[in-house]
C-alpha cells in the first residue's frame, strides 16, 4: 500500500503534536510506503495524474519522562524525489495547515485528477473547498452559538449590545492565531474593529461568547462521520483561548450527550462532501468549528486515553482499498429528504 502525504515540508511539524505525523507512523506500522510531498508538486500530464514526492521513515516519537510524547531530534529521512503516477491503489493524504489560499486551492483542483485516475483522496478535493473551517457549522443554526459574520462596525456594534461579550475569529485563521474577545463599551472598541476588519475591508466571524469555554474547548475527532476520540483543551492562566499552539493544556475527557448529537447531526453534512478526517470543536454543547484541512488532537487523545486514532484511519483506509473502493466523492441525495442535508456549505472561496 503507497500513502502519499501533501503536506506542509516536515521540518515545520511538530512531530510529538501533529496529527500528520501519527498517521505516518501508523501507516510505517502497517510496512506501508509512506511518501511526501507538497502542494507545488502535483502534476497533471493530459489526463494522468502525478506528483514529484520523497519516501520517507518516521522515527517514532517516544514517551516522554513528563508523560507526553517526545520526538527525536532527527526525525525523519528522506529519500531522492521521484515522479510518481497516482492511481488506483493509492492513497493520498491532503494535511497543509491554513490559510486556504491560492496555492491551497490550486492543489485540490491538481487533485481532482488524483480522483478521476481512482486514487483515494482524504479529504475529497471539492469537500476541501466548499467547506470552510469557520462557517460550515452555520449549517446547523440551533448547535452553534449565535454568529454574525461582517466587516461593519455597525453589526458588530448592534451584536455586542444583545450579547454583551463576543468572540472574534479571522475567516481564515488556525491555531488561535488572531481570536480577541470584545466586550460592549469597551474603550478603543472602534479601533479594535478597524484592526480585526483591516479597516473594514474583510469580514469577521463574530460569536457570542460561550462561559462554558472555562470549562474547556473538546477537540473530537471524527473518522467518516463517527467520533473515534475526544479530548479537553483547557485555556492556559490570562487567556481563553483554548488552542493547544497558544499554550493551552490537554486534559481527559469523554464524550456527552450534547458531543454525540452533534455529531449525529453534522455526519450527512460532511458525507455530502466526502469529508473523512475531520476535528470539530465543541464548548459547553455548542459546535464553533469543523476543521478539515489538516485537524489535530490525534498525539493528544493517544496520550490521555486508550483510543488510537491513527490505527482506526488505517483500519479504514485498508478495508477500503480490500474491498475495491471507489474515489471519495461528494455524495449527492439519493431521496428527496435527503436534499436538504446536501445543500451547499458556505465556501472556503467565499
């Protein structure tokens, strides 16, 4: 079994934090051929499709005296670069951090092609694009906390007089990066807006704040619309951001009753657009995102409980290529019910 990787070059990962990379050692565990490469190798050459990629092996990380997992100083190794024909049999694994930029957007429509030769791509290319990381769960209006997505001080002045504290996110950041909380009547509020809004030009993700977030953020993980881990990130001292890159800590959790109806009722969302991997966040039973570029937790949910993860996309991966599967592909309604949960998410190019 070959396993492509796109992704971002390996020296940038975390390979005792990111999911990536555990799935690459889960794959080494399989004896599978683990290769990488990046978004500006991807090739199409009439109507085959190909990459310019490396085999790599992983030097498992290991655990830490601390009780994480610790990586070797050298973790990787590399072989020369080879073109490769990708094709039926093959698996490729598209986990670039955000932004969604051109460059990203460019490579899901290279790995279209990918699709049409018969390689399995996680996630589906076109579920890739349509279904952005903070505006996919406005889906679900009555989950999610009350949003409002603009550039204009004017909504978001008239929002912070209902809701008196809020939670604002760039479109198109990750890891925490960018997210303030804005608090009605605050001084200088003006010029925090021009600031978040670059001067009123691109719109924000604007939500209600949840109190619920003292409590922790819960990362789950779900595989092909079912959770197969959970974990707690709780917000570290003078934050409330509970994003694991801004120092937020880890902890056990388990799933609710809240967690699994919301991932009852998000799986025909992300079955419509063919979306495996996917980390959604979830505070005080209110879904605020569906990550879906590269989501993370899986190093996190292997170290505070006995779930794998990694093994279970492996599992998958393998039934379906024993049992002769076809591209992941946007599903579309087979019944007349069914149109509504296929309707069309708000875009990663809106």
């Amino acid at each position: 079994m070959r396993l492509l990787f796109v992704t971002d070059p390996l020296e940038t990962l975390q390979p005792d934090h990111d999911s990536t990379v555990a799935i690459m050692e889960a794959a080494q565990r399989r004896h599978a051929e683990v290769w990488v490469a990046g978004v500006a190798d991807l090739v199409i050459d009439g109507i085959a499709s190909a990459v310019w990629a490396r085999p790599v092996r992983i030097a498992p990380a290991f655990r830490s005296r601390a009780g994480g997992s610790a990586a070797r100083e050298r973790w990787w190794r590399a072989g020369e670069q080879q073109r490769l024909e990708l094709g039926m049999g093959d698996v490729v694994f598209m986990r670039v951090d955000p932004p969604v930029d051109d460059a990203y957007l460019r490579a899901t429509y290279l790995l279209d092609a990918a699709v049409r030769a018969g390689a399995l791509v996680l996630n589906a290319p076109r579920g890739l694009r349509e279904a952005n990381e903070k505006l996919t769960s406005l889906n679900l209006p009555d989950i999610v906390p009350s949003t409002v997505v603009t550039a204009d001080v004017r909504d978001i002045r008239d929002a912070l007089g209902r809701w008196r504290v809020a939670v604002a996110k760039p479109l198109d950041g990750a890891g925490g990066r960018g997210i303030i909380m804005m608090r009605d009547g605050d001084p200088g509020l003006t010029a925090l807006i021009d600031l978040v809004t670059e001067q009123r030009t691109r719109q924000i993700v604007l939500q209600e704040f949840v109190p619920g977030v003292t409590e922790g953020d819960k990362r789950i993980f779900l595989l092909d619309g079912e959770p197969v881990g959970v974990v707690n990130r709780r917000a570290g001292a003078g934050d409330f951001r509970c994003n694991l890159a801004v120092g937020a800590m880890a902890e056990s959790t388990t799933l609710d009753a809240d967690d699994l109806e919301i991932c009852r009722r998000l799986r025909p969302e992300l079955e419509c657009l063919g979306l495996v991997l996917v980390g959604i966040d979830v505070i005080g039973g209110r879904l605020t995102e569906v990550n879906v570029t590269s989501p993370t937790g899986i190093r996190d949910i292997e170290r505070l409980s006995d779930e794998r993860p990694s093994e279970r996309i492996l599992d998958w991966t393998m039934e379906k290529l024993a049992a002769g599967a076809q591209p992941i592909r946007p599903r579309q309604p087979e019944r007349v019910e069914e149109e509504d949960a296929c309707r069309p998410i708000i875009s990663q190019t809106s």
